[in-house]
C-alpha cells in the first residue's frame, strides 16, 4: 500500500512540475509576442518561485524587458534601481566630509554620543544633501539610535539614498530585505542589491550573497563561486568570511595550509571562532606539527572574546598542562566560564568532575 501511495506521488509531482513548464513556456510565448504584462507575471514567478523555478537572472531579464518596453510600474520597482542609478553608482565618491562623518560613526557606536551623531548626519543629509550621511542619517531612525524609532521615514532614506547611487545604502537595504523585521522580505530585492554592493566595494556583502549560492537560492549551488565570494570578503577584513572559507577548506583534502591562512587572517580581524579553529589545528597536530603555545594563546585569544569551545579547550590546556603550567584550580574556573557562556560539553564535564577537573582527551571540534 504504501509503495502504491509513493508511486502515486510520484506520479503527480512529474505531473505538477510537467504542468509549471508548460505554464512558463505559454507565458514566455506570449511576452514574446509582446504582451508585457506577462513578462511581468513571469518575472514574479522567477522571483518568488519555488526552488524549482526560482532563478534571479530570469527574473531580471522579464523585470527589465516589462519595465523597458512595457512601461509597467512595479516591474521598474521590481528592478531596484534601474540603468541611470546604475551609472551614478559606478560614479559616486563619497565627499571627504563624510569620511570624517563615517570615521566618527564607527567611533560612536562604541560610545554613548548618538545624539550628536545623530544631529550631524541630519545636517550632512538635509543641508549638503549628502547620499552617505542620509544613509546613516536613515539608519539611525530606523534603529532608534539617537532618535526615537521611525521606520518608515529611516527605510524611506536608506531607499532614496540607494537609488540615487550610494553604494552602502544599496547593501544596508539588501541585508534588510534578506533578513531584517523592519521590511518584507524579498530574497530577489535582497540578491541583486547585496550582489552589486559587493561588486562596488562594500565586501562585506559579499558573505550574504555568498549564502544565496550556498543554499541555491534564486541560482545554483557553485563551489568555486561561493568560495571566491568568501575570500574577496575576507581579503578585504570580514573576518566571518575568512572563517566560512578556512571552513570550507578544512573541510578539504590537502587544503590545509589555506585553511590556516584564512583561520589566522579571521583571527587577526577579530573572529573568535577562527582564533579557535586555528588552535585546534595546532592542538591536535593531525594537519601539521603540534604546538601546545600556539594553541594555548589562540584559546586564551578565543576565550577572552567569550567562545565557548575556546574557553573550554584553554580550560583543558591548563588540566593537562599543555602550552602553560598546569593548574587544576585555573581549569575548573574556566570549565565554569565556559558552561556559561555555551559549552554544553564543559558543563557536562563539571558535573562529572565536581572535585576537580580530570585528564581527559577533548571532544571532536564544534
């Protein structure tokens, strides 16, 4: 019975998939032939398709030819920006002012003076009309950083900023249509916006889009792609992207000299997680010649950033007296620090050792 019930389902998946191709191919028949609110509706459904159907570049070239040729109006709104916003982005310098201006958000965010941050972006955007300091300026009201929280007007000037050619507007409402509360999502939007940051010198987009051909959505899954996306980021200081790529080349067979230098560049830009795979690496010593110091100082590193499998590999190095003088007293101070703050293995292991922390060979890394 319920080999007749699969074979049944087979059946009509083949015959529902059979179904949607026809459907396409009528449509792209008939925008062919110029009917262009159906380029339209062909768009949507290379846009918000499922992952049969969903393919971001069709989905552009039906926007394009619906907004172009059709003069349809959600369909130019579909595209984001479109040719005249494209150039003004490939020619948009940001005015030294608000270098200073940006130089001075990123001190801020580690002070309490959003005030007056907030005060001087206003002024940058509605006085000199400045595309980035609107930029910020919409941040911070839709975040409430400074200001009390107004969405709709913060989303408002990150959008306009973006489509008149600021580059880091355009990757700001990318992650925020990939991920973000304050807007729907829309994978599409969030694709073609992070895709051009990138492409102009926000790299740190380049980690998002990299998770569209990740998990294949909206094109297809490609190694080479991801990890070229993932190594332009980290080259240029994103340190969650030298991690993902140390990752994938750990992952690899006789890759593990690159895994190494994207670990320890990860470690150098501050990811926790990278200091603490590179010492895993050297903890272990199955990829290359061990070294218990090196180990050590990149768990101490780790752990002293609030990595629990950092903390709880430091709190073995002091148990067995590996890279430092050994110190049951130190290890079960740091075994506790590490329960708190997510090693469920170092809470396991104090309630196994509540006298003392014992010699016992680590677990497999996280």
């Amino acid at each position: 019975m319920i080999k007749k019930l699969l074979v049944t389902f087979s059946i009509l998946t083949l015959i529902t998939a059979a179904s949607a191709d026809d459907e396409i191919k009528s449509l792209k028949e008939k925008c062919d032939g110029g009917d262009f609110s159906v380029c339209y509706k062909l768009a949507d459904i290379y846009a918000n398709g499922d992952e049969n159907v969903q393919d971001f570049a069709l989905a552009d070239k039906y926007y394009d030819k619906a907004c172009t040729f059709g003069r349809i109006k959600d369909a130019c709104e579909a595209l984001v920006f479109n040719k005249g916003a494209i150039s003004r982005i490939k020619s948009y310098r940001v005015p030294k002012d608000v270098q200073r201006a940006a130089k001075i958000y990123n001190y801020a965010v580690k002070s309490t003076n959003y005030d007056t941050l907030y005060e001087l972006f206003k002024q940058y955007c509605e006085e000199d009309k400045d595309l980035r300091a609107c930029a910020y300026y919409g941040e911070m009201k839709v975040s409430g950083i400074g200001t009390r929280i107004t969405v709709n007007r913060g989303i408002k000037l990150i959008k306009e900023s973006c489509a008149e050619g600021d580059v880091y507007a355009c990757a700001n409402l990318g992650y925020r249509y990939f991920a973000a509360d304050e807007i729907d999502t829309d994978e599409f939007k969030a694709y073609k916006l992070l895709n051009y940051a990138c492409s102009n010198g926000e790299f740190g987009s380049c980690r998002f889009v990299a998770a569209f051909y990740e998990n294949g959505i909206g094109v297809k899954y490609d190694k080479d792609k991801i990890k070229y996306l993932y190594s332009k980021a980290c080259d240029n200081a994103d340190a969650i992207s030298c991690h993902k790529l140390g990752s994938m080349y750990l992952s690899e067979k006789d890759q593990s000299e690159k895994a190494i230098e994207a670990f320890n560049t990860g470690c150098e830009f501050g990811s926790v997680r990278s200091c603490t795979s590179l010492g895993l690496i050297y903890y272990d010593g199955k990829r290359i010649q061990p070294d218990d110091k090196k180990a050590f100082n990149l768990f101490k590193t780790s752990c002293d950033g609030n990595d629990a499998t950092g903390c709880y590999y430091l709190a073995e190095c002091y148990a067995k007296g590996k890279g430092v003088k050994k110190s049951r007293n130190v290890a079960a101070t740091i075994f506790s620090k590490a329960c708190d703050v997510g090693s469920s293995d170092a809470c396991e292991y104090l309630e196994k050792h509540s006298s003392g922390p014992a010699e016992s060979s680590a677990p497999e890394s996280k």
